[in-house]
C-alpha cells in the first residue's frame, strides 16, 4: 500500500503540469456546457435513426478535431512552461536573463548539461497565460459543441437571443438562414490574413536563419585567426601575423555589429571576443572591451562600481588569466546564442 502511494506521488510529481493544465482543460469544457445548458442548447435527446452513418462519422470527426486542437494548445503551453538548458528565466523572453542566470550559461553549470538536464516549471509563466489559456480552451469547446449541435439539428439556432431579445430572434434567424455570403466573407478574410502571415514569418525566419549561418561562420573563423595571429607573434613571423590581423580585423568588426547589445547574453559575448582579440597580457584589455566590461558592471546590481570589484564567482570569466578558459567561455555563450536564434527560427516559422 505504501508503494503504491509512493508511486503514485512521484507520479504526479513528475506530471504534475500536465495535470492542472489537464484540469484547466476540463474545468473550461464544465463552463462551457453550463453556458450552453443554460440558454438551452441541449433541450435535445441524441437521435441517431436519421443518417445514422453519416452523423456518426461527423460526431466522431470533430471530436478527433477537438482533440487535436486541445491538445497542440496544451503542449504549447507545457513545453513553453518547462526550463531549457539556453534559457533558464522565468520566460522564454532572452530579455527577461538575470546577469546570474547568464553566468550560469557562461560557467556551464552541471545543472544546465544539455544532456539530461532537469527542467523545472515556471509557474509563474504558466499563471500568467491562465487568461489566454482559457480564452482558447473555451473557444475550442465552443466551436466543438457548436458543431455536435448543428450536426444533430442543421435548422438555424435562436436560443442565444430568444431568452434575451425575443423581438430580434427572428430576425437574426433569417440572416443567418442561408450562411454561404457571410461563410465566404469570413474565409476569404481569413485566407488574407493567414498568408501575410506566412508571409511575414517566412521573412523574418530566413532572415535570421541568415544571421545564424553567417553568425556561426564569423565566430569560427574569429576564434582561429586569433589564435593563429598569437602564435605567429610568438614565432616573431610579424609580416604574417599582420597579414592576419588585415582579416581578422573586418570579420571581428562584422561579428561584433551582428550581435545586439540589448540582450544580456550578447553584450557578454562582445565582451568576451573584444578581449580575446586584443589579448596581449591577462591584465590588457582594449578600451572597447572597457567600455562593454562597464556597462555590464553599470547594469548589474551585483558589481560595486564606485571600487569597480566584481563577484568572486565572475573574475575567472571577466578577469581571468587563463587564455584557453576564455576561448571555452566564447565557445559555450556561443553555443547558447545560436540555440536560442535557431528557437526563434522555428519558432517564427
């Protein structure tokens, strides 16, 4: 008996945001029918001995509509509500990332490992998407027993204004007597509306698919030129390493205007390949990457910018002395930069 319970408990531990959104579901389907039941929509008996074939198959088809539909809602919102390893805020939002949180991305905490991370729950997302949630869960519902409705009984409905406006229940019977004007009006608006859609989700989607190739392309070509540039400085082939410096310059520019200074996780990458370029001494840095490193202190309650000290657990990334971590820490922001534009590709998509 204690296993069983135990069980049962890790169960809905586990799946405990499938539950309530499960239980919001069937909460809204309650709503819904007592709001059709009391302006009389189901004073009927279910009649099949007319057509019995052809209302079976149109019952079972919207119930397999509804269904999918409820259920492509509630896995967005699940999914939506459950932490990945590129964004471990409260929201999706990359602009809602805590400077800590952005460490944690940085530092490649155990608790962020792509493989077999545990996702935790926003809750606080989740209740803030109850109103949009419900507003879709009902309009699905409604549409489904609309249309459970019209298949037992196809005569034009006026139950929804004979209990409020007795006077106008004929009327609007007789408008929507013959639907076919008024069901090509709202198709043909629909049909507009969803192709500037895709249209405009099409551009925006290549687009940034674009950004993340040439993204990708710069900061490998970037990582390995200063690199070579180093060695051949070491080597004192100064004629070579000029000549490096003459590519590697333009595509580190071209790299830094790509990426947007707004996003916490952006600005740290700037930072971190203006100091890997102009790394001559761990305690050298260019006056761009001064500039950027003060504008992160400026921007983070955590740094004392009047001493201009930083937290113990930031000085291996911000000011550490070994060159190799810094190419590492380049490398996982990277990682974390490109996953989360290839999300809003397909996201836009």
């Amino acid at each position: 008996m204690q296993c069983t319970i135990f069980t049962l408990m890790e169960w809905i531990k586990k799946y405990r945001l499938e539950l309530a959104t499960g239980s919001l579901v069937a909460a809204c389907f309650l709503v819904e029918f007592l709001w059709a039941w009391f302006f009389g929509a189901f004073d009927w008996k279910l009649d099949v001995t007319e057509l019995p074939l052809l209302r079976l198959s149109g019952w079972m088809a919207i119930g397999l509509c509804a269904y999918w539909s409820l259920r492509a809602i509630a896995q967005h919102f699940v999914i939506k509500a459950r932490t990945a390893w590129w964004e471990p805020g409260l929201t999706p939002d990359p602009d809602d990332l805590s400077w800590d949180e952005v460490f944690q991305l940085v530092a490649f905490e155990s608790t962020l490992d792509p493989i077999g991370v545990e996702k935790q729950i926003r809750w606080a997302w989740w209740r803030r998407t109850l109103i949009l949630q419900a507003a879709l869960y009902l309009l699905v519902w409604g549409i489904a027993l609309s249309a459970f409705d019209l298949i037992r009984d196809p005569a034009p409905r006026d139950f929804l204004l004979s209990k409020v406006s007795p006077a106008l229940s004929k009327e609007v019977a007789a408008a929507i007597g013959n639907p076919t004007a008024y069901l090509a009006l709202v198709v043909g608006s629909a049909t507009i509306f969803f192709t500037f859609r895709q249209i405009r989700a099409k551009v925006r989607a290549d687009s940034r698919q674009q950004w993340i190739i040439q993204a990708r392309k710069l900061l490998g070509e970037v990582v390995a030129m200063i690199d070579a540039h180093r060695d051949q400085r070491a080597s004192n082939s100064f004629k070579q390493a000029e000549q490096t410096w003459g590519k590697l310059n333009p595509a580190r520019l071209e790299l830094e205007l790509m990426l947007n200074p707004s996003e916490k996780d952006h600005r740290l990458l700037l930072y971190l390949i203006q100091r890997f370029a102009s790394w001559r001494h761990p305690r050298q840095e260019s006056q761009d990457a001064r500039i950027v490193k003060r504008s992160i202190a400026e921007a983070y309650h955590g740094w004392d910018t009047a001493q201009a000290s930083i937290p113990e657990k930031w000085k291996p990334i911000i000011e550490g002395e070994d060159r190799a971590e810094l190419v590492s820490y380049i490398l996982r922001l990277s990682h974390v930069v490109l996953k989360r534009e290839w999300e809003r590709v397909k996201h836009t998509r």
